[in-house]
C-alpha cells in the first residue's frame, strides 16, 4: 500500500512539474495553433479545396514509403516536388486563401469592427422599416389586403414550412405584388427573417380568444394568435377599411399612419434590437407590456 502512495505521490509531483513548466507563452502558442488548424479544417470543409489536400497527403505518404524503401530516384524526385510544393500550393488554393482573408478582413474583431458592423446592420434594418412602411401605406390606400409578420428571436418553422420560399429583398415593390389580389402568394402571411422577406403565402395559428369584436377578420385573428404564440411582430392592411393594424404579445393596435406605424416599428423591432432605447421608446414597450 506505501508503494502505491509512493507511486501516486511521484506521478503527482510529476504532473506538477508539466503544469507548473508552462509559460504563458506555451498557453498563448498552443491556443493560436488551434485556432489555425481550426480555420483551415474548416477552409477545407467549406469549399473544393478538400481535394486538392488528397494530393497534398499523397504525395506525403509517397515520400515516406520511398524514404523508407530506400528508393533513391523516387525520393529525389518528391523532394524536388517539396522544393517547389508550397509555391504551387500558393497558387492552387489562391481562391480559397483569398475567400479566407476576405472573411478575416470582414469579421468583427475588435470594437471599430463590431461598431461599423453593427451600424450597417441598422441601416439595412431601417432601409427595412421605411419599405415595410411604404408598403403598408399603399396597400392601406388601395385596400389591398395584407398580413406581413416579422419574426424575432422565436423561430417560425411551422409557419414558414406552410408557405413558399421567397428569400428576397425587402422592397415595398416586392411586397405590394406579394399581396396583390391576383398573385398566387397572396393568401397568408409573408413572414420576414434576418431582415429579408423569407416566405409567402403562410398559415398562421388563429387566436382562440373568444372575447375580440366580432369586426375583426380572419387575418386579425392569425395576427393575433401569432403574437400570442411568439414574440413577433404582425402587421396587417384590412381588405375592407384598408386600416392598417398592428399586433404584439397578443395585443391588437389600430389605425396607424406612415407615422406612427415607423414610430411604434422604430421602438418594438428596431429599438432593442441595436439597444437604442430612448425614453419615447420606454414607453411604448410599456404600454405593450401592460
């Protein structure tokens, strides 16, 4: 038993000695190559470049069995190919190598990088805005019948699997066609993901709330039901009225304008999301949270 405990207590004190002859150079050495080897598994996953590295381990493996075999003109041979190899690897991934350092120059490392990437955001999400604005608007004018939702942190499969793929550009162009009386996809939802229009033409769950006006339509209700089931945001232009609405946390708002309608958009789908809130903003979260 004392052997064991000798045994234990070397290993142990060996162990320490591996620890504690760790610089912090080690640490930071080891964690930058892991990084690379990571980025460049994951170059080769993503892009044709796995090929190319078959060769690359061939030629290795070839280079070892004839080292081994002793085959003198073969080796020669390869070790010339090695001389010349990390040139022609150069030039055989410059797409790959290139679509790498496009990505890092992208990336959002450091605060300069997530600012300018953060205001970008907005401003694609504020080009959103004013096209949902302008659509609504419109449609609003001619009475076209409309059922936009804006998804945010919920995910909404069911629904879009109910619909067609769109995967579009916001535009206020694209979405009074959308809603056309005569368009195929005109009958549902359109359901707005990542700042892009998604799906069209998708089912929604009604709302089971028996206490609404008996005014309030089949798309009043969806929105409904679909603000109560998730925390998204449901935008709807009456057929008969042409009075545009808005649902949220299973609330329904009416009679909106351009202006009003970018004010409460500005506040519930854009505010928290870029953490602008101003006081105005505050409180209209608080009146939809009451």
């Amino acid at each position: 038993m004392d052997r064991v405990l000798s045994l234990l207590e070397q290993g142990w004190d060996s162990f320490l000695g591996v620890i504690t002859g760790i610089s912090i150079g080690d640490i930071l050495d080891i964690i930058v190559l892991s990084f690379l080897l990571y980025k460049a598994i994951q170059l080769v996953r993503e892009t044709h470049a796995g090929q190319l590295m078959k060769g690359v381990i061939y030629l290795l493996v070839a280079y070892i069995g004839v080292s081994f075999l002793e085959m003198t003109m073969m080796k020669m041979i390869l070790e010339v190919v090695w001389e010349i190899g990390l040139i022609a690897l150069i030039v055989l991934f410059q797409p790959e190598l290139r679509m790498m350092l496009e990505k890092l120059g992208k990336s959002k490392l450091g605060m300069l990088g997530r600012t300018i990437a953060m205001e970008e955001e907005e401003n694609q999400y504020r080009h959103t805005l004013d096209s949902l604005v302008k659509a609504c608007t419109a449609m609003s004018e001619t009475k076209t019948g409309a059922l936009i939702v804006l998804e945010q942190t919920t995910i909404l499969n069911d629904a879009v699997n109910s619909g067609s793929l769109v995967d579009a550009t916001v535009s206020k162009e694209l979405l009074c066609n959308v809603f056309y009386p005569k368009s195929p996809l005109h009958d549902g939802a359109a359901v707005i993901r990542n700042n892009r229009l998604y799906a069209a033409s998708c089912i929604l769950p009604l709302t089971q709330n028996t206490e609404l006006s008996r005014e309030l339509g089949t798309r009043h209700r969806a929105a409904i039901g679909m603000s109560e089931m998730s925390d998204a945001i449901v935008l709807v232009v009456s057929e008969e009225t042409g009075t545009i609405s808005l649902a949220y946390k299973g609330n329904l708002k009416r009679g909106f304008d351009s202006i009003t309608l970018k004010t409460e958009l500005e506040a519930l789908w854009i505010g928290d999301r870029f953490e602008k809130k101003t006081e105005s903003k505050i409180k209209v979260w608080k009146r939809w949270s009451k």
